[in-house]
C-alpha cells in the first residue's frame, strides 16, 4: 500500500512535469520565426505546482526566456521556493545578453528542470554542470524528442554552418511545375495565403534569375503579414530589370552572382560575389548565416533552382502543394530523394504534402 502511494505520488509529479513542459513549447512557438538565428525558448516558474511566472525568447537580441519569466513573478520572494521549467538548457555564456543560468544562480532558483541540452559549443552542458556543482536539483531530459524538434532549424544552423532550408513549390495533378516562359498560376487563394504565412516565420527568401524575369515575383509577406524577409536572387547573368518587383523598397534585397562584374547602381541593391570554381550554392548558404545571421530560409524557385539545390543535399525540408490542375506537358516536378513525407492536410481544393530529408536528420530530430 505503501508503495502504491509512492508510486501514484511520482506519476502525478511526472504528469505535471509534461504538462509544465508543454507550456514552454507553447510559449516558445509564440515568438516563431522572430527570434532567428536563435532558438525557439521558453521557461515556465512554479510554485506549489502553480505557475507564477513564464516568458519565451520574443526576439533575436533581447532577453531570454528564463529572464523574462523570472521578471514576469510578482512576488520574488518565492522564487527561492519556486522550480523552472525551460525547454533548452539555460545559455552559459555572454552574447547578446548575460548568461541566464547566473541569474538563476542569482535568485536561487533550486529546482531546474530542462527538457534538451544546448548543442551550441558555448553552453552544451556548461550550464548544467554549474548548476549541480551548487547544489541545484536539476532534472534532464522532459518530453526531450519534442524538445530536439522545437528546436531543429538551430541544430541546422550549429552544426552544419548553414541555415535550415525548406523548399517550397506547386505542382499540377500530373506533375508540372509550369511552362517554359510562361506566367501560370497553380495554387488556390488559400494555398497563396498559407505560403505568405510560411514566409513571415523565414529569415530570407531565395529565387533564381529566370523566375524573377518570368513571374516578377515581389517575394512578400503582404496577404499576412508586414515582416518580410531578405530576398535572394540567385542568377549567374545578371540580366535584371531595375524595374522588376525585388529592387523595389518594400524588402531588402541580396543578388548572389558569380558574376563578379554585376552591379545595380540604381537601386543600391547589395550583391554577393560567389567562387564559380567552388560549390557557390554551399558558399552562399554559410555566408547567409555567417554574415547576415540568416538562420532560415526558403528556396522559392523554378525547376532548375530547386533541383541544384536538391542534388547538393541543400534541404532539410520540402512543402509540396499538389493542385487539381491538369497542364498535360510542361516543366517536370523536380526529383526529391530521401524524402520521408511526415505530414499532409487539404488546403481547400490544393494538398500539401511536407516532407523531411533523412540524410539531414543525424542528429536533428524529424
């Protein structure tokens, strides 16, 4: 009977464990998007199994989950009595802000409980260990897949230098993408919408040369929202318009080239100059993160770009909406390998299917 007790006592503590933990998920999604090239965060303070505080990481350069949770406790006085709740290991090290486990430390929060260790090589661990060599109670490893999922586009980023790339493109019923030279249009006004929604979650946006000349696509958020993100447009020509969409002042524009003789005067447009001789897709993509902080990113392009991109193993995910359309010839679907479709729903008369790439998962949950 005893026994019993103990164990219906450690089920009911581990049942508001998830469900603390699920908090964090949930405020963290909140700040999608916004807090890139950081990750997804957020931090829940209990007291008595009662929430008293939580936050999440809103926005790439401001305070952290656990510092706005903690400042969000009307009485401070029970944080020494309180336990947090975060879904990624506290930061260690001074960037942006101060390291949150110090304050943790600070206002002796005991019980620390993390759903995924940090992999960033500042933190990974560090926070950690500190916090049990001062005799904090940490617990490790709540709900930790879903933990590794929320925050999938940062591993990309640490690990492979790159940003997570998603690739995005609408096929007909029998398979094309379109016709050479020609503006048509495949998806629903609801498929349209969504893809303005996807779009204000990502750093940048990418097309190539052709699909700028053919469509003169604006690459917006503006059936959204207002937050655009950085347009890339890869061409090896140059033969742009200065009078086309992208040079127009509603969003930032890049032009990845390796032609180094490219200018556009006119709209003071930068231009990032790529090694022909080398994998200048590779290069672009780390110098997109490196240099812009650019931790997520769309390719948005014709056949020929998103298949470049395909057989470089450049993505991590693919959404494909499948329209009832019929073009019976045309401009071929690219051939997406190692896809492992992981999820699907009806988008009115459209489908979209999303895919994952096993060979991009080592260490990043799917």
């Amino acid at each position: 009977m005893k026994n019993d007790k103990k164990h219906a006592k450690m089920t009911t503590k581990q049942s508001k464990n998830k469900i603390f933990t699920k908090r964090c998920y949930d405020l963290a999604y909140q700040a999608n998007g916004r807090q890139s090239p950081n990750p997804m965060v957020g931090a829940v303070i209990t007291y008595n199994d009662r929430i008293i505080g939580e936050g999440f990481h809103h926005r790439y350069g401001t305070n952290h989950a656990e510092i706005n949770a903690i400042h969000s406790v009307k009485d401070p006085s029970l944080l020494k009595k309180a336990a947090i709740y975060v879904s990624l290991e506290p930061c260690f090290h001074t960037g942006k802000t101060p390291p949150c486990v110090q304050k943790i430390i600070e206002k002796e929060i005991k019980q620390v409980n993390i759903s995924v260790q940090d992999i960033n090589p500042l933190t990974a661990g560090k926070s950690i260990e500190i916090l049990k060599n001062n005799h904090f109670n940490v617990q490790e490893g709540l709900l930790e897949e879903k933990g590794k999922e929320l925050i999938r586009h940062f591993t990309t980023n640490i690990q492979k230098k790159r940003p997570y790339i998603l690739l995005k493109y609408a096929i007909s019923q029998d398979g094309f993408m379109g016709k050479k030279n020609e503006q048509i249009w495949l998806s629903n006004p609801f498929s349209k919408r969504i893809v303005h929604l996807w779009r204000s979650k990502f750093d940048a946006i990418l097309t190539g040369g052709n699909t700028a000349r053919t469509d003169n696509p604006q690459l917006s958020t503006r059936f959204f929202d207002k937050r655009n993100p950085l347009r890339v447009i890869l061409t090896k020509s140059g033969n742009l318009s200065e009078k086309l969409h992208i040079f127009d002042q509603n969003a930032p524009t890049l032009i990845a080239t390796t032609n180094h003789k490219l200018f556009f005067p006119e709209t003071q447009t930068e231009v990032l100059k790529l090694n022909p001789k080398k994998d200048y897709l590779r290069e672009l993509m780390e110098a997109l993160l490196a240099q812009k902080n650019i931790g997520t990113i769309i390719i948005e392009g014709g056949a020929e770009t998103l298949q470049s991109f395909i057989d470089a193993n450049l993505w991590d995910e693919a959404r494909v909406i499948k329209t009832p359309k019929v073009l019976k010839n045309g401009i071929p679907m690219p051939n997406l390998p190692n896809a492992v479709l992981v999820d699907h729903y009806p988008m009115d008369t459209d489908d979209v299917f999303v895919y994952r790439n096993e060979l991009n998962v080592e260490g990043v949950e799917s």
